[in-house]
C-alpha cells in the first residue's frame, strides 16, 4: 500500500492493528505511549512522532520503506 499524507498512515496503522485483534490500550501496555497518542496517529494527526510512529509500526510487524516515483 502506498502512503501519501498521515490519515493513511494512520489508517493502515489502525487496520494492521485490529487485524491482529490488538486494542489501542494493549499497544498502550506494549511500547508505553499513551492510548491518546496511538489515537491521534491512528487518526492521521500530523504532529505525530515520527520516531513513534515508526516504533509502532515495526511493533505491528510492518515495514516502512521508500522509493523513487516511477522507478
């Protein structure tokens, strides 16, 4: 899935999440950011931490890559 702004981010972030029937107060337990925290990311707030954020979705078992348009 490509990525373009922090509301996909966030929304794939959600998905991959109830995928593997996590709640956000287990995350929460987990990497210890706050429940508001992962809402807000999950929400596509564009503050978001992007160390975190990528935190979280390596905790989530995903990949962040990137790559060159068209190559």
């Amino acid at each position: 899935m490509k990525v373009f702004d922090p509301k996909d981010f966030g929304a794939f972030l959600r998905q991959r999440r109830r995928d593997l029937k996590y709640t956000q107060s287990d995350l929460a337990e987990i990497t210890g950011f706050s429940v508001s925290f992962i809402s807000d990311l999950e929400n596509g707030k564009a503050t978001a931490e992007l160390g975190k954020a990528m935190f979280l979705a390596n905790i989530l078992g995903l990949d962040v890559s990137m790559s060159v348009r068209g190559e």
